[in-house]
C-alpha cells in the first residue's frame, strides 16, 4: 500500500468493495463496548446499539495519516482522493524525511526513492539499524541498497522533536525537509473498550489483554486479534499474523457455541509454541527480503514473490476460487515446514 505515494493509481487494483453475503455492514464508530452489546455512532449521526453474544475485537491500531485513513474517508472514491493529494505533496518536494526505520518507515522511503531517484530522502530512528526485528540478513541488506542509492540514516539517534518540516535529535542535531513523514508512535485502537465495561483488560500501551486462547481477560465470549491485542507470546504485528489470530478466534467462538475445547493460539494452530515468521520487506519494484524463519533471500526474488502474495491475497479476499486454494494450500505447507526442516530460530538468536 505503501506505493500509493508514488503511484496513487494503483489504489483501485488494491481495494474493492465489502464482499457480499449473509453478514449485515454497518458503517460507523464503535464508541463503547460490552459483555453484552456495542454503541456505534453511524454517519448519519445517530446512535445504534448492536446486541452481541460473542465479540471478536478487530480494531487494528493507527499508524499515522495517510496510512491509516482520516475518520472522513469513508468510501473507495475519497480514499483514493486522499492518495493522490499526499502522492502530489511527494512529487513537488525537493526532501523528504523519514522518521521511523521499521518496516513501514523503510519501505515508503524505498518507494520514493524508486520511483524519484534525485530527491533527497533521509531516515531517522533511534534503533542502532533498519528493521531491527528481522534478521542481520535482512538488516544488512537493506541498508546497503539505502546507501548505494544516496540515502542519508541517521540511525541510534532518539529524536527530541519534529513538525512538518524537519526533526531535532537528542543530541540537537536539526534536520529539515519539504516533507516529513513520522512512521512510528503506533496506537491500538482500543478507545472503545475504554468507554465500556472491559475497560480492566487494558495494558500500559491501551493494548487489550488476552490469554492462549485469545479471549479478553476473563471475558469468556469475547476475543482480540491483530495489532489491537497483546498475547502472552509476544509475538511482532504483522498482517500474517493478524490474519491466523482471526482465524483462531473464529474457530474458538464456532467451538465455544457447540461446548468443545478451545484452541490455544498459536500451539494447537500452529503445532509449536511460536508462529513461523514470515515477511517481505519491499525495496522499491524491484529488490527486497524475503524471510521464512532463519531462511533470508534477498534480491529480485523477494520483490517478485511480493506481488504474487498481494495479487493472490486480493483474489482471496475477494472470495475467488484461485485465490481460496492457493492459500489453502500456502498456509497449510507454511506451517508444516515451520514444524520439520525450517524451524523459527530461538528467541535472542540471530
């Protein structure tokens, strides 16, 4: 997604209306939630409580806008407005600042520096390297491609301050730009809970709590998944894992309905007690690292294998059959190879 800065066209190949079915859409703000019911405010402005037996939280967390979008897109055609305003403040800078060196701050700035070769790009972070959560393999070659091209990293150096147009480090050091973006600072979506009665199952970082079944701490028939939650596992936020944490929960309510045991996320899902890590790190169209536990392929390859796993995830999505199997089939031997010749490596291994 994170290309639409720089080729804001492409958004109607990456998004597509709710699929149809038997579920009801409603369009609004979830403002309160309870063991028993939710308060959404609708568009129209009014209220509307929506009475529950199970809940499985889903909210996400915000990145920074654009990245998440403002509370007023609210259809396909203001959504993609909203790119091609920010794609055209991309295109007339002279410099942009990148503060964050995770895998968001690192793979917009590959993507402006793909696509706008001469502009000055410069990335901020505090972190000693780029996308320190993954492997030296990856580390090292991202920051290569970054310095082979120009690019300036100003990395182990905390930031004091920033604003639209430039960033002071801790040290006083002043760093100015046309345009800045800030790719870190996270927040879980959980203002809704706080208007609610599980309000005591929020963290320190407003994140909500759950057990090895992904339930909401002593909530029996509710659930959290994604960037929203904290497990005990303390497993890194990634859409892949997002995803299996909603297939989990979704199970675990159809299993909790019909009185059979729940699953334990990630042991009886994923037969071992942590998920694979699995990852592409884009470097622009046509470089990046691909990661499979301790396997790292860097290169073309990974670039290639990230536009066979969106194009295919979208035509999952959408509920077409090549899609369906294709990651039937995926996720299946995904788990299997995490769980015989290519197992995770162990925490604080390299």
């Amino acid at each position: 997604v994170l290309r639409l800065f720089c080729a804001p066209q492409l958004f109607r190949t990456m998004a597509s209306p709710t699929p149809q079915g038997t579920h009801e859409f409603v369009l609004g703000t979830v403002t309160s939630v309870s063991l028993d019911h939710v308060i959404v405010s609708q568009i129209s402005g009014c209220t509307r409580r929506i009475d529950l037996d199970y809940l499985i939280l889903a909210t996400g967390a915000d990145y920074r806008q654009p990245i998440t979008p403002p509370p007023s897109d609210i259809s396909l055609s203001l959504r993609a407005a909203s790119w091609h305003r920010e794609a055209a403040r991309v295109r007339t800078a002279e410099s942009v600042l990148i503060l964050g060196g995770g895998a968001v701050g690192t793979e917009l700035a590959a993507e402006i520096v793909c696509h706008f070769p001469r502009k000055r790009v410069t990335i901020v972070d505090a972190q000693p390297s780029l996308v320190p959560l993954f492997p030296r393999q990856t580390t090292q070659h991202v920051e290569r491609w970054f310095r082979n091209r120009g690019v300036e990293l100003f990395l182990g150096q905390p930031l004091e301050k920033w604003d639209d147009c430039s960033c002071t480090t801790k040290d006083g050091q002043v760093i100015q730009a046309d345009v800045v973006f800030v790719c870190f600072g996270m927040r879980c979506n959980s203002q809704c809970i706080s208007g609610g009665d599980m309000h005591g199952c929020l963290g320190p970082r407003k994140e909500v709590r759950v057990d090895d079944y992904l339930r909401i701490e002593g909530r029996p028939c509710a659930f959290a998944v994604g960037d929203v939650m904290a497990h005990p596992s303390g497993e890194i936020k990634q859409a892949y894992y997002a995803e299996m944490n909603g297939a989990v929960a979704a199970q675990n309510v159809l299993r909790h309905a019909r009185g059979k045991p729940l699953l334990r996320y990630p042991e009886d899902f994923a037969g071992a007690s942590v998920m694979p890590l699995v990852y592409v790190v884009s470097l622009g169209r046509y470089d990046g690292s691909l990661g499979f536990n301790r396997l790292v392929i860097n290169g073309p390859f990974a670039a290639l294998m990230k536009w066979f796993i969106e194009w295919t995830k979208m035509r999952q999505m959408e509920g077409r059959p090549i899609g369906l199997l294709i990651w039937t089939i995926a996720d299946a031997i995904t788990i299997f190879l995490s769980r015989t010749c290519l197992k995770p490596a162990a925490k604080g291994s390299d």
